[in-house]
C-alpha cells in the first residue's frame, strides 16, 4: 500500500464553510473514493488554510483516474474549485502533487 501526502490552501474566508462540507460529504463521494481504492483518507486544516491530505492506496494514479471517470467527483471538484488558493486552472484533486515521504516509523 502506497502511502500518499499532498498539500493545498484554502482560502482564508471560506475555513468555516470548507469544514462544514466536509462534515457532509456526500453518500454517493464518499462511495466513489472507497471504490476508487482511497483508504485511510484523511484532511488535517490548519487555521491559515493549510491544507493538508494523507491517503493510503494501491497505486495512485489508477485511483486518481478512477476518480476522474466519475460524474460525482465532477460535480464535488466543480463545487470545491472556488475554497482553493493557487489551483492555476486545475481542479482540487488534479493539483494534489504527492510530496516525497523520507522516513517511516512501521
């Protein structure tokens, strides 16, 4: 299982509302991750939008494109696109760059 971290910005105006939706997630997204093959999903929130993600997958681009061929994901991306700083045109989840990990305690 391939360990992934990724981080991203959230606008300062929009922390409040960014938690509440993910407080609700949607059935049907997070059925998608799940299908996808994202284990172990989680999004840590710092209090100056620092965003950042930890997953657990098999291989992340098969997951990633899993999660691209679904009308959900495009209609979650569509609605998340606007909480992020600094995206340059990509969606969230296409600019979700993994940092390199260099130490693991097993």
């Amino acid at each position: 299982m391939r360990r992934v971290c990724f981080l991203l910005k959230v606008r300062r105006e929009r922390l409040a509302e960014y938690r509440e939706r993910h407080a609700a997630v949607w059935p049907e997204m997070l059925d998608a991750l799940s299908a996808a093959g994202w284990h172990n999903y989680s999004l840590f929130l710092r209090e100056d939008g620092l965003l950042v993600g930890y997953l657990e997958t098999e291989d992340f681009a098969a997951a990633q494109a899993a999660m691209a061929a679904t009308d959900v994901n495009a209609r979650w991306q569509a609605e998340m696109a606007p909480f992020f700083e600094a995206l340059d045109g990509a969606k969230p989840d296409e600019a979700m760059t993994p940092l390199t990990e260099v130490f693991h305690l097993a």
